[in-house]
C-alpha cells in the first residue's frame, strides 16, 4: 500500500484494473487506491505478472504492508500467503520474490519504517459511490449493516442510515459528525499550529501591468492562462535563489530539495485538497499552464494526479474579492504564499504630478519561523514583488 502523503496511516483499493493472471507493464495502472483525502491511480514500478491479489477492493489496510504479488514470468508456481502476513513459498517448487509496489519519490522524501503489521485495519466492505455518500452525509461506515453482495454495503444503506440518523431525538445534540477528508484536514492543521511557529509577512504588488499581460495573452494567443500561472511561475523562480525558504525541517537536520514543487489550494465541496506543480522552477509559462489545468481539473473531482509532495503552497483567494489573509504552512513545508486581489489604489503620478490609478495585489508569505527570520522573507517577497512588475521574462 503506498504512502501519499505524512499524515496517511492507511489506504483502501477501491477499484483493482488489473486481474490475477494479468501481464503488467511499467507505468500501467494497477489499481485505484484512496486515502483519507482523494483517490490515485496507483502505477506500477516494475514489469511483470500478478499472481495473486492481498487486499480485496473496499478493505482499508497500513500504509507499506502487501496488496499483491508480482513475479516476473507466468509460469512460475503462485505463492501461498500464511495467516501470519508473510509471503510463503508453495512446497513444491522454489519461490518467487514478492514485490510490493510503492510510489517513486525523491532522493530527498522523508524515508518511512515498513509496518510490521500488515493485516488490515478494517475489513468494512462498501462500494465506492456508497463511501462517498457516506463521506457527504457524515456516516460511519462501521455503524452501517450492508445489504448488498457479502454484506457489501451500497448507496442505499448509506442514506437509510444517514435518513434515521437525523430522525432519531439525539442527532441534534450530538451534532454532525466530521467526514473522513475533514477529520485529516483538521488532523494535518492542529499539527501545523501545535508544531510549526508561524510568522507572517505582506507586501503590496503592483499588478497593473501584470493583470493588462494575463488579459491580453489569455484573449490572443494563450486562451488558457491563468494570472495563477503567472504568480506560480514567478514564485518558483525567485524561490530557487531562496532554498530554505524550500526546505525542510527534520530531526534538526534542514533537507533541501533539489525543486521547487508547488502545491495549489484547491477548494471542492468536501474539503481542501493541494494539488502539485512538480518542478515547476523547471517549466516554462505555457507548462504550467497545461499542468495546472489537469491537476485542478482532477482535485475537483476528487483525485489528485501526482504523488509529489508539495515543498511550498499557494492559496489565492483573490477571485473571490479577499483583500489579504495568512494562510497555514502545510507540514513539512516551510512557507505558504496567500495571494489576495486585485484592487484599485490612488497613487502619486509621474514627477508627484497628480495622481494616478494603479492596480495593486497583497501577497502573504507564511514562514516556519525554525528555519527562516523576517530579513530573507523579506528579501524573498521584494524580488518576487520586482518579478511581477517587471515582466520582461513573460
């Protein structure tokens, strides 16, 4: 079972693309697999033939513990799994290695102990369209009676549970319970707030000739792009001469990652999910554009297309006609951007000769006050404020 994220302990197949028996390539699609927060193609890392399938589609089992066995020819003897969760081999024949496949992550990633317990956690059987209603509705699974195949349960018991749930006399003072995704977010924010000494820095960009570029390009020649683009772009740029700003902390040990990852905030109806830019100091305008299409495009739907963790994330909730806020560093990130909107401000003209109307954006750096002091965010923020008004690079 891959590990998504630092806060995953868990995760459930939801759907297995392919069967015991199958040829598998490098890069194909194995299995759907969700988390507390969204749902990934899971892709295999080596080539091969499924033998046998560990975890049944619905069962919750550890992060790192076994889901399938791959071997490398189909004529090799299948194994046999003990009730001890070790892989044994048939007694007639010499055993094939087992291989758990596992997302590709950076030199860089945080390493993580193999769990030595790989039986599941719970064995709660339920489809997939049932787990989301659930997830909508507030139901626990675990208090649900299944109806359907084996006691799978279905759509249908999800929302007979949720209609008794708000007729009993005790829903109201017990309130709505949290769904599955917000109970991570809440989980994965306490932490940030308990663990990470947050400091915040704003600075006022003049967007005028910014905005005037996005509008132009997006009404020509670059249909698609989006003033985030440009914000994302300039952002990773300028981060690369700042690599603690894209660090880590861990043990007491700063870990510098060799890109700048960048993670959206990305607001669906059952909760925030950040969706990653990978090496987006390495893109150029018009790739960040098509990427951050998809990505978004995916967490709306509740699935997030990379397995790269985010070094830095950016909210903008300029869109909806936030002036500025602070946004919470994401753990082990060590700083968020929050971007705000675009305003009219009354400045002084050319030569202090009356005044004029310029277009001005409020960006936010959040800092892990650990690894970084006011003097480099500031010195951050002022080249990323020269970046925008000075677009030469566009």
């Amino acid at each position: 079972m891959p590990k998504y994220g630092l806060q995953q302990d868990e995760g459930t197949v939801v759907r297995w693309n392919k069967q015991v028996g199958d040829e598998i390539a490098e890069g194909e699609i194995l299995c759907e697999v969700e988390t507390d927060k969204a749902l990934f193609d899971f892709e295999a890392t080596d080539k091969g033939v499924l033998r046998k399938i560990l975890c049944e589609e619905g069962v919750s089992v550890p992060v790192l513990s076994d889901i399938a066995i791959i071997t490398d020819t189909a004529d090799e003897a299948i194994m046999s799994f003990g009730g001890d969760g070790k892989a044994q081999p048939d007694t007639t024949t010499t055993a094939p290695s087992a291989a758990t496949a596992g997302p590709i992550t950076e030199a860089s990633s945080v390493p993580h102990e193999p769990s030595t317990d790989s039986a599941p956690t719970t064995r709660v059987r339920s489809s997939p369209a049932g787990r989301k209603l659930a997830r909508s509705l507030g139901v626990d699974l675990e208090t649900v009676t299944g109806t359907g195949p084996n006691g799978r349960i279905t759509t249908e018991d999800v929302q007979q549970a949720a209609d008794a749930a708000s007729s009993s006399p005790t829903s109201v003072a017990n309130g709505e319970p949290l769904s599955r995704m917000r109970k991570a977010i809440g989980k994965a924010m306490v932490a940030a707030k308990q663990t990470i000494p947050h400091f915040y820095l704003s600075i006022d960009v003049d967007a005028t000739d910014c905005e005037a570029a996005w509008k132009a390009a997006a009404e020509s020649d670059r249909p698609d792009l989006t003033l985030t683009d440009i914000i994302v772009k300039a952002a990773a740029d300028t981060l690369s001469a700042y690599r603690i700003l894209n660090a880590r902390l861990e043990s007491n040990h700063i870990l510098y990652n060799d890109h700048v990852h960048v993670g959206l905030a990305v607001g669906t109806d059952g909760g925030l999910l950040v969706p990653v830019i990978d090496s987006a100091d390495a893109k150029s305008l018009s790739e960040i554009t098509t990427t951050r299409s998809q990505i978004v495009t995916a967490a709306r739907q509740g699935k997030l297309a990379s397995d790269t963790p985010a070094t830095v994330t950016i909210s903008n909730l300029g869109m909806f006609g936030i002036r500025e806020f602070s946004a919470i560093i994401n753990p082990p990130e060590c700083a968020a951007l929050a971007i705000g909107s675009i305003r009219d401000e009354v400045k002084p003209g050319p030569d202090s000769a009356g005044f004029i109307v310029r277009r001005v954006m409020t960006v936010t750096l959040s800092a892990d006050h650990r690894l970084v002091d006011g003097l480099i965010c500031s010195g951050y923020l002022q080249d990323l404020k020269s970046k925008l008004e000075n677009l030469s690079w566009l």
